[in-house]
C-alpha cells in the first residue's frame, strides 16, 4: 500500500456515525467528512482524540469529477502519526466551506491562501482576504481551468521544444502591459479601487483610550523595502504610541504560483524548483519532495544513499541555523560582525554541497529511491575534518560570543513571547515550537527515512522568547553535528540508487504526504498522482510561511522596535513563505 | 539579567580581538604566501582557516570542485581527420527533462526520404533561463550533453547559445571532468564491447 495509515485502525466512524466515512478511492487515505458538521468534528478531534496540531490545511480541483475538496493533516504534539480528513464540496464559485480558524487558529493563513488559489470561501473566517495574490486579481489561479495569459500547454514537455524547436525567446511574446487579464469591468486606467483598504479595514481593531485620552492609532508600514524583513516582507502595524495594537504580514511580493509550476512539471522536474523554496536549506526541500513521491511509487532508498541524505539535511540544518543566527543578530543591531563569524562556517559547509551536488545552494541533489551521485573522492575525509575539528569548537566560540552579551540579554529575555498554548494553537513549527516548550520534533514524533538509528536530543526551552529561539538554534546545531558524527561513523558502502535513473517516473496514482523536520519547521509536501506524468496536485506546507500566523499574536503589545526582532528570531525566507 | 556588569560584553569583546589578532599572526606564518598562490587559498577554505577568509575575486578565484555545474555544451569527439562529430543524436531527452524548457532542438531529416536522421539540425540553450540544474547531463543517454564549468557569462546581450557555441571537443571536458569522464568512456566501451559480441 501506498500510504500505510495506522489510524484506519481506530474506528473513527463508529465514533462519529453519520459524520465521516472513510476515503475509498485507491491510494488514498483518511476520512471524508460531512460538511456540515465539520465544526463539530473538529473541536471533538482536538479535545478528545487529542489531535491538537493543525499540521496542513489545503484544498485540491477535481475538475473532471466538478468537485473542490479541502484536505486537513491534523497531528498530536505528543507524537506519533496524524491524521488526513476531507471534505468535498461542488464546484462553484465561490465554494463555501465552515473556517476551522475558531477551533485551529493556525488554519488563518492557510485558508486565506486557499480563498486566493482556489476561490474557496471560509465562511466564519475572521480576516478573509488574498494573500499572495493582490486584491483585484482575475480568478483563483490554482483551478485548474485558470490560465495564465501566453498559456502554451497543460504539461511539460512542452511540444514546441523538440523535435521541431527553433527558439523563440519568451520576452518576444511577452510584452510589457500585454501580459496580463483583469476581472470582467476592471479598467486600470480609471481605477478608484483602492488595493490596501481592505488590508487597512482588517487591522483597525480601535477600541476607546481606557483613560479618556485622545490618542490616534497610526498605520506604519515596515517594508517591502526594508532590510530587516529579510527579503520583500512588508508589516502593516496598528501603533498605539510606540506599543503595537495589531499587526498584520502582508506578502506575495515574490510569488511564482510554485504550485501550479509544479503541477505542469513532470515529478523529477519539480526536485530543482524545490530547491527554490527554502534556498538556504535545499537539501531538506528535497528531502521532503522524495520522501512524499517515494511513499506513492513505494520505493525504499538504499541505505548508503540513507546515510547519505541525513548527513547533508544535518549541514542543511547547521548551514540554515548559522545563517539565522547571524541574521537575527543583524536585526538586533550587531552589524555584520556575528553575521560573518556565521558565515565563515556556513560558507565550508556549502563548500561540501558544492563538491556534492555542484552547486553551494541550489543543490538539486536528492533522487526518487536515493540520491543523484555518489560522494566524490576527497568529501568524506573533508565532513570529518569539520565535523569532528572544526565545528563543534567554532559554535562554542561564537556561543561565548554572543550569549552572555548583555545587550543581546536584555532585548531577547522576555520579549516577543510565545506561550505553549499559543504555539501549538497557531501551528507554529520547528525551534519556534520548541521554543516555547513543546517538544515536538518530526525526527522523533514520526521518524521519516532513518532518524530512528541516531542518538540525539529533542532541543526544547520554555520561555518562549526571542532569546530562547535563538538559544534553540545553538543548541539544534550541537545536536546535528552529533547525528553528522554517527552517520559518518555508520556509513555502509554500497549502491546510491535503488532505481534505475529514468527521466521520466511512473508514479501510481494516490495521495501522499511526506515530511521532514526542516531547518524551519515541518516541511511537507502534499503530493496527489492521477498517474500521469505530472502530479495533479502538489503543494507544500511551508513552515516560513505557517510560523507567520503567530507572528501578530506575539507583536501585540510589544514595542514596535521589537518588531523587527521578532521577525528574526521567527526565521523566515521570503522564497518559501511567497512561492 | 543585568548582573553580570558587561562582563559578556568584554568576553565577546576577547573573541573579536583574538580573531583581530589571527589575521595577522596567520600573515606572519605564511609571510605573504596567503594570498594569491593556490596553496594560501585552499588553506583559506581548509578546516585549519583563521583570519579574513574572503578570496579577492577576480584576481584570485577558487577553484570549482569536479562536479560543479553550469550551463550545459555539446561534447564532439575529435576525429583523426580534424572532424568534430557530436555525441548528440537530438533524441531530445534533455529537452523533455528540462524543467524550465530552455533546450529547444530541431532534428534533421534525409533530404531525400524525409525521414529523421540522428543528428541535431539546430540545437539552442537559452542561457538565461536555464537554471543549471544539471538533469539534461544526467540523463543523456550519449554522453553528449554536460555541464560546463565556466561561471563568468556576463555579457551585453542576452546568453542564448546556438549549436557552434555550445560545441566543445571531449578532450575540453575530460580536462574539467577526469573522474566522470574516465567512468563513462569505461562504461560506453563496455557497452560498445557487449554489442559486438552480441552481433557476433
């Protein structure tokens, strides 16, 4: 079977009969759920089964059946699998669908997202809004009846290219002010729309001055354009004096429609555009799209390429954290110095990756049933030199460097809180999670590839704040450095793929889920084959981006000086959290 | 929190100082030898790196390892007679694995029945949308198409290759590849081996 679901055993349809029925098409999994009582399944979920992480929430076209269905993964933060429910709706437009933001709060942005690609409507949502695409945007481009202006095919290969390809090049039929389709009665030209009024409308939460005073809110924009929001992230806070009143991330400055990308490519193809999600850590984007497409082909990789795999989503991981940690102190004020202490060991890890895979960052390095090649001569003795010398000396140096600096101390101890709750209520993932006291760690809570072998400790601090977040990725990089030491010492011989390397995979058709715990949190990939060359469905739960929920609820109250640190210590890249 | 009285200040004031002082310590060891001589700059990439690490791009540059890749070219085998025969036969499997479809091939046909002859007619790498994932070379089942090792592609006008361009003889990749490429030519001799003893 392609998805093996330990949760068909708990018979979840006696429990509650009349409400779901399991999913019988092949390969897939889960519950199909009655629309109407979604609420109430949901909160009995949470509340009694103990399901209290909303891993993933997002929708899919069956546009030949004329039907929309949104899929949830729920998980418990105590470990252990998860769970995939479904409900189906009629294809119309718009699709209307109860909002699960009242009993899961991490679902916001998600479902704001599937309003914006699919045209889905939560009803009972409190801020219903696009979110990557601009208000005024013609259509929910993710249907599958949606194309985009020059459309040229449904899928890769395109047929222009061979055996008749003489070039055109792609500028020549794309010219400026041509390229683009508005909404039926849409006229640029005499807009009066105003695109921020709704952004505005959701913020302004203004409630009287508890002494009677008369004092304005103010709106300030912290970005696009703005060094410290890593990229073009651009906050709109609600400022009461200089403590923030609400708060709201608006993005999609740089979004690409990865998914829609994706469902054109064939599934090889999409192992490079993944590197360009996280592009600090590629190594772990391609993890999770092979284990998901592994799970539907039913492939086990071989167990050097095993090995292989864990060392490099380790560095990732060390490569990402030390890049965060230099960037967090950039935001804080430190400028440059500690970023390029960080960096100097960072770029020797991207020497390795490069040796690799042949790039420092866009690696593009794992396969279906293992990886691409095999470790060059020369690397192995190099990954031993770092990780056993240099490394774990290095960490301590810029750990003596920075942690006890008072500076650091006073703006990271107490500030930009997240509480347990709220963690787990807001979806967040990754050392934010752990930050704030959950120990939930997908290496350990659901053991993907062979995490199972390594010893290492589940990093976890309790205080919830900026200084712990930064805390935790000190302490994640030790813990990685041990698992690269094991995996070295472990190292078996052998072959690297276990398949044949084919240009293009049969993939059976199915549902698959796969994910690994990203330098950033949960990294999933959602992948649905109809068995075609091209998946039908393909989305990616991006931990930047889920992590951005809890984003607001940490800022109110603080100052809007720590807005920028929060930010930091959130650890977002742009890449991911747009597509 | 405020207890310790910039004391972790000063301490993290000592790490920057003695990472100053490495600088030149580590200028002194190897007396004008760290830069600009190949030898100071793989120390400089080394796990035994103290100091400033920065390579002074252009007038020093790093040597790329074998498997770094960029934009692809066409591998031609250098006959006795000064032919250059390609490798590639336009079966177009790395313009059907592309992900950004950057490869476009026309493929000739006799000119006399009209059917098509193995051999690319045009062949163009739209450089600037290639995003040198490496899939075509690592898919090729001929050996005729690899990834190239050279980075520097500014230039005036977009960086679209046509057949003449991306030509480069087997001796230009064995020089950057040695490994890979003594790996292949032993498989495809082996290959071309088994054939003829199946002809046989």
């Amino acid at each position: 079977m392609a998805n093996p679901a330990p949760v068909q055993t708990l018979d979840l349809s006696a429990r509650f009969p009349g409400v779901l029925s399991p999913d019988t098409r092949p390969g897939y999994s889960g519950w199909m759920v009655e629309n109407a009582r979604l609420l109430e399944f949901a909160a009995a979920l949470r509340d009694d089964l103990g399901y209290d992480y909303l891993s993933s929430v997002t929708a899919v076209d069956y546009l030949p059946e004329g039907k929309m269905e949104v899929v949830y993964h729920v998980y418990k933060t105590t470990g252990g699998p998860g769970l995939v429910f479904k409900i189906q709706v009629p294809r119309a437009d718009p699709v209307e669908v109860p909002s699960l933001v009242s009993i899961y709060p991490g679902a916001e942005l998600q479902e704001r997202e599937a309003w914006d690609l699919f045209g889905i409507k939560f009803t009972g949502h409190p801020d219903l809004r696009r979110i990557l695409m601009w208000e005024g945007f013609a259509g929910h481009p993710m249907r599958k009846d949606w194309h985009e202006p020059y459309f040229e095919e449904e899928a890769k290969p395109l047929k222009s290219r061979w055996p008749d390809g003489t070039l055109i090049m792609a500028e020549s039929k794309n010219q400026y002010g041509d390229n683009i389709a508005y909404p039926k009665g849409f006229n640029p030209e005499s807009q009066t729309f105003d695109p921020e009024k709704a952004l505005y409308a959701a913020l302004r939460t203004y409630q009287k001055d508890e002494l009677g005073l008369d004092t304005d809110h103010i709106i300030v924009n912290i970005g696009p354009q703005h060094p410290s929001t890593h990229g073009v992230f651009r906050v709109a806070v609600v400022l009461d004096g200089e403590k923030i009143v609400n708060l709201k991330p608006v993005m999609g400055y740089l979004h690409r429609n990865h998914e829609k990308i994706g469902e054109r490519n064939t599934f090889i193809m999409n192992m490079p555009y993944t590197d360009r999600l996280d592009y600090l850590s590629s190594m772990s984007n391609n993890f999770g799209y092979a284990l998901a497409v592994e799970k539907l082909m039913n492939v086990k990789p071989t167990e050097r390429a095993e090995y292989i795999r864990v060392m490099m989503a380790e560095m990732t991981r060390i490569a990402n954290h030390l890049m965060a940690i230099g960037a967090l102190l950039n935001d804080l004020g430190a400028f440059f110095t500690p970023m390029l202490y960080a960096l100097e060991e960072r770029e020797l890890l991207l020497d390795i990756f490069e040796a690799v895979s042949g790039s420092r960052m866009m690696c593009n390095y794992f396969r279906f049933g293992g990886v691409a090649r095999d470790l060059p001569e020369g690397v192995l003795p190099k990954i031993k030199d770092l990780f056993f010398e240099r490394l774990p000396r290095k960490i301590e140096e810029i750990d003596r460097f920075l942690s006890g600096n008072e500076i650091i101390r006073s703006r990271g101890i107490g500030q930009g809180v997240l509480t347990a709750e709220d963690a787990i209520k807001y979806s967040a993932a990754g050392p934010l999670l752990r930050a704030s006291g959950i120990p939930y760690d997908v290496r350990r809570a659901d053991p993907y590839s062979i995490y199972d072998r390594f010893e290492f400790d589940v990093v976890v601090r309790t205080n919830g704040d900026i200084y712990d977040r930064l805390m935790v990725r000190f302490d994640e990089i030790r813990q990685s450095i041990r698992i690269v030491q094991q995996a070295v010492k472990q190292l078996p011989d052998g072959p690297v793929m276990a398949l044949k390397p084919m240009y293009q995979v049969r993939v059976p058709p199915g549902e698959a889920y796969g994910r690994v715990e990203g330098p950033k949190g949960e990294l999933g990939f959602y992948v649905i084959s109809n068995g075609k060359p091209t998946p039908w469905r393909y989305h990616v739960r991006a931990p930047s981006f889920i992590n951005l929920t809890s984003f607001g609820p940490i800022c109110i109250g603080q100052k809007v000086a720590d807005v920028v640190a929060v930010l930091g210590s959130i650890d977002i890249v742009l890449g991911e959290v747009d597509r | 929190m405020h207890d310790m009285y910039g004391k972790g200040i000063l301490k993290g004031l000592g790490v920057s100082l003695k990472r100053f002082a490495e600088t030149y310590l580590d200028d002194l060891v190897w007396l004008g030898k760290r830069y600009r001589t190949d030898k100071g700059i793989s120390h400089r990439l080394s796990k035994d790196a103290r100091g400033i690490f920065t390579v002074q791009y252009p007038e020093e540059k790093i040597p790329v390892p074998e498997e770094f890749r960029f934009v692809p070219f066409l591998v031609y085998d250098e006959g006795p007679n000064g032919e250059k025969p390609l490798r590639c036969t336009s079966c177009g499997i790395c313009a059907k694995v592309c992900p950004p479809q950057c490869i476009w091939i026309v493929r000739s046909t006799d000119p006399v029945t009209g059917r098509p002859i193995p051999d690319p007619a045009k062949f163009f790498v739209d450089g600037d949308i290639c995003m040198n994932c490496g899939l075509c070379a690592e898919f090729c089942p001929f050996d005729a198409i690899k990834m190239d090792h050279d980075y520097e592609l500014a230039s005036f006008t977009r960086n679209v290759y046509d057949i003449t361009m991306l030509s480069k003889s087997a001796g230009y990749y064995e020089s950057i590849r040695p490994a890979n490429a003594k790996r292949e030519d032993a498989a495809r001799a082996a290959k071309a081996a088994t054939r003829i003893g199946q002809a046989e």
